[in-house]
C-alpha cells in the first residue's frame, strides 16, 4: 500500500468506501450478493422493501459485530465454516507468511509444500484408502471433479455406460451445472435448465416426515430409504449409473441424520451393482459431528469423500476431493490424466491456513469436544420441544435444525405463503434483532438451522436456546 493509499484510509470517514460512500448505499448499488433478495435492499420508490443491508465488520471467538457495534452471536459458524471460532491470529500469521514466501503456485504438473503437507494430512485422517487428494476452491468444485472423476474411471475400466448420479430429495450439493444437476431443491435450478443430463433423485432419511408406519421405527425407515436407491438403480439400469451422493447429514431441509443401518447398507448396494459411494463432507467434516470425516463418526467407507468449508475454518478458501487408490489406480500408466483442474485449486495460501488450523483441532481437541459436549447441546434444544410451533429438533454433534409446524399432533406444516411471512416476514429479521446469527430456511418445510463454532459449550446453548424461545414464542403472534 502507497503512501497516499495508507493516508486516505486514514482519513477516510467511519463507515464509507474509498469513494466515499456509505457502506449499504454502496453495497445497495454495486454488490451482487448471494443467494439474495435484491429488492429487499432497493429503496421503497422504487419498488424494494427499503432495508439496509447488514453489514459485519468483526468477529472475536463465538460472535461477530456489525457496522453499528451490535453483537450477535454466530450460531452458523458464518455459513457451517468458522469451525475454530473468529479472530485467530495464528491463521492470520499463516496466512501472511506463506504469502511472502509463495504467495501462488498451480498444481498443474507442479507441486509446492503446503499442498503436498496438507494432501498427506487429509490422507491420514481420511478412512480406508482414501489416499489421494485433489483441491479445488470450495465445495461445489469438489462434487464437480467428484461426478467427472466417476464419469472418467468407469470408461477407462471397461464401463462407459455408467454416468449416472443419484442423489436425495431436497439435498443440496453445490452450484456449478454437475453439481446443481445434483442438487435436488427446484428454485435453485429452474432458472438454469437444462441441466447436465443423469442425475436421479430418491427420498431423504427425514424420518419426521417418514411414511406413517415406519415414524416409530428407525433402522426399518433406514432399510426402506437406502432400498430406494437399490430401486432406482434397477429402473434406471446398473450399466448406467456411476455413483450416489450423500451427505452425512442431510443440510438442506433442516439436518437429516441417517437412520441406524442406513450408510451400512447403501455401502451394500453400491458393491453389489459397482457403484461409487460418494460422501459430501463439505459441511459435515472437520469436527462438525466429531471426527475429522462424519463417515468416520457413522461407520461408513466412501470411495470418495468431497470437502472444503471448515478445512480452514472459512480464514482462506479451499476444498478437496479425497479418493481411494482404487480410483486413482488407472491414472497410474501411460499417458492417461484427469483433465481437470482450478487455478486456485491447492492454493499455496489457503493450504498454509488450513495446517495451521487443523493444529488448533489437535492442540485443543476440537474433536474430542465436540463428541463431549454435543449430548449437551441436544439436550438444551429439546427444551424448544415445549413451544406450540416447534415440531421436531434434529441433527447430531454441533449441526441441528429445528422445524416448525401448525399443528404438533398432526404435523401439518405452512403453506407457501404462511411460510413467507413466519420465515422472511418475521423470523429472520427477528432472530438477528434479538442477537442471533442463524439459518431460517424454507428449502423443504420450514426449519431454523444452527451450526456454531465448535469452541462453543453449555453457556452458549443455553444462550441459543433462551433467544430461540423468546423469538419462537413472540412467532406466534404473526401468523
């Protein structure tokens, strides 16, 4: 930075951009942000509801603060990322060092240290033989070499016609045009189709939602969903269908854990029509259910396993897809290559981030507790269980969603426009007035999703639950 540069930030008035303007003017006219409801932002004359963007200018540990010194705590992690908690100098420090002594570097027939430290690192944790590691940028990346490496290894081992996917019902894996096709939530891919051709959906482990008979009993609704994927195989041909995406635990509709038996088997059916288990970790890993890898925590062996969010806890962004020796055997003679790849794939930056937080993990056994503290955790939002809108609390480790409901005994649910007015026309406004940082989701019925820092223990769950139960109560008034 300049002189000049360093004088005007200086003297540049609270709260503006370098040209000078405020902040949520500038965001309002010029920032595209994600997944967003521009009108919410655009001024009332013109048709927008005339809301000031939020703007969060800090984090320090489990909370974060926003342009006008509110603090909020971050029941999200940000987005299921910040998994060591905000403000750690040491990421910051790794980050600045690798920056001066490689500041970027491809993978592309090239190798730099941090890449090849943190590949080992990922291997050794990772179940089985999942020994090779292939980085992308973030998540979406990884179940897209995910879906292009199955499609490569059946045609170089004999099988071409194998290039299906399946995947579950409302689940999300990502937004590039393979992993959307993926993807299973309908606004998030209309607009964009028509999508990459083969991917087949089948239901989700929802067990609030299971058919009638089988609510009472869990390993029974688990053998019936993974059934469906054997189903959907034989309709839609082995020969044709090259792997099945799962994630751990289901995010989208509000935390999905699998049914006892479940993951045992859809190990079964994969091995019986050869058909790769692909594990979508890019929430679930990293100590967000306790272990490194959830299919470690459910038992489970992947031929793949896709990651990224919490590998450096959001401080640089990174992700990877880990496969077996098996799937990388071909790629071992002559002259045969993935061609594929990302410029930022392994960045020299973001791979120096994340072994300095996977350090934190093991100095403070992150891990360990997390599997200590989430029996707690549950425990304090089944309190919520009490409240007349609330239907059911689900998930495992530090990963839950809570779903609400017009009628507890009947378990019927909001229509489309009563969950737009108790989800965007209170909930999340509400939640976030009254301090907490959270999800309020309507990909499915309406559910509200917490995922906190892991660092987290029984003083903030019960803070989370208390600011729950006065917004949730307050909810029913404005129905």
């Amino acid at each position: 930075m300049s002189t000049t540069e360093t004088s005007n930030t200086a003297n540049r008035p609270s709260g503006t951009t370098p040209a000078g303007t405020a902040y949520a003017e500038a965001a309002r006219d010029h920032l595209w942000m994600h997944f967003t409801r521009q009108s919410t932002y655009e001024p009332k004359d013109s048709g927008g509801a005339g809301a000031s963007v939020p703007i969060i200018v800090k984090g320090e540990g489990a909370y974060i603060w926003d342009d006008k010194g509110r603090k909020y705590l971050d029941a999200l992690a940000g987005l299921f990322v910040v998994q060591v908690g905000h403000g750690r100098e040491e990421l910051a420090e790794a980050a600045a060092k690798q920056a001066r002594e490689l500041a970027f570097f491809p993978l592309w027939s090239y190798a730099h240290p941090r890449a090849i430290e943190l590949a080992e690192r990922l291997a050794a944790d990772a179940p089985g033989d999942l020994n090779r590691v292939f980085f992308t940028t973030g998540g979406g990346e990884a179940v897209e070499s995910a879906w292009k490496l199955a499609k490569q290894y059946f045609k170089l081992t004999g099988k071409p016609g194998k290039y299906k996917v399946i995947s579950r019902n409302i689940a999300y894996h990502g937004t590039p045009h393979g992993a959307l096709s993926i993807t299973s939530i309908p606004f998030a891919k209309e607009p964009f189709e028509p999508l990459v051709p083969g991917a087949v959906k089948v239901p989700n482990t929802n067990l609030y939602r299971a058919p009638e008979h089988l609510r009472e009993d869990p390993e029974a609704f688990g053998r019936y969903a993974a059934d469906r994927i054997a189903e959907a195989i034989e309709f839609e041909g082995p020969d044709t269908v090259a792997a099945v995406f799962l994630e751990p635990v289901q995010n989208s509709g509000g935390c999905f854990p699998p049914p006892p038996g479940y993951f045992a088997r859809v190990r079964e059916i994969c091995d019986e029509y050869d058909v790769l288990l692909v594990s979508d970790e890019v929430i679930c890993s990293f100590g967000r259910i306790g272990s490194m890898f959830a299919s470690t925590d459910f038992g489970y062996q992947p031929d793949i396993i896709t990651v990224a969010k919490g590998m450096t806890s959001g401080y640089s962004p990174i992700g990877a897809m880990i496969a077996s020796d098996r799937l990388f055997e071909p790629f071992k003679h002559g002259h045969t290559m993935f061609p594929h790849g990302y410029t930022f794939g392994g960045h020299p930056v973001s791979a120096a981030v994340a072994m300095a937080n996977l350090d934190i993990f093991e100095r403070e056994g992150l891990n360990q507790h997390v599997k200590d503290n989430a029996p707690g955790f549950r425990a304090t939002l089944n309190k919520l269980l009490d409240l007349p809108l609330v239907g059911d609390v689900r998930g495992e480790g530090y990963f839950y969603g809570i779903e609400l409901v017009k009628d507890k005994t009947t378990r019927e649910t909001f229509d489309d426009d009563e969950s737009e007015r108790l989800l965007r026309g209170f909930l999340s406004k509400a939640l976030f007035d009254a301090g907490l940082y959270c999800r309020a989701d309507d990909r499915g019925d309406p559910v509200i999703q917490l995922a906190p820092p892991l660092i987290i223990g029984q003083p903030e769950f019960d803070d989370i639950e208390q600011r729950l139960r006065s917004v949730l109560t307050e909810a029913e008034n404005h129905l």
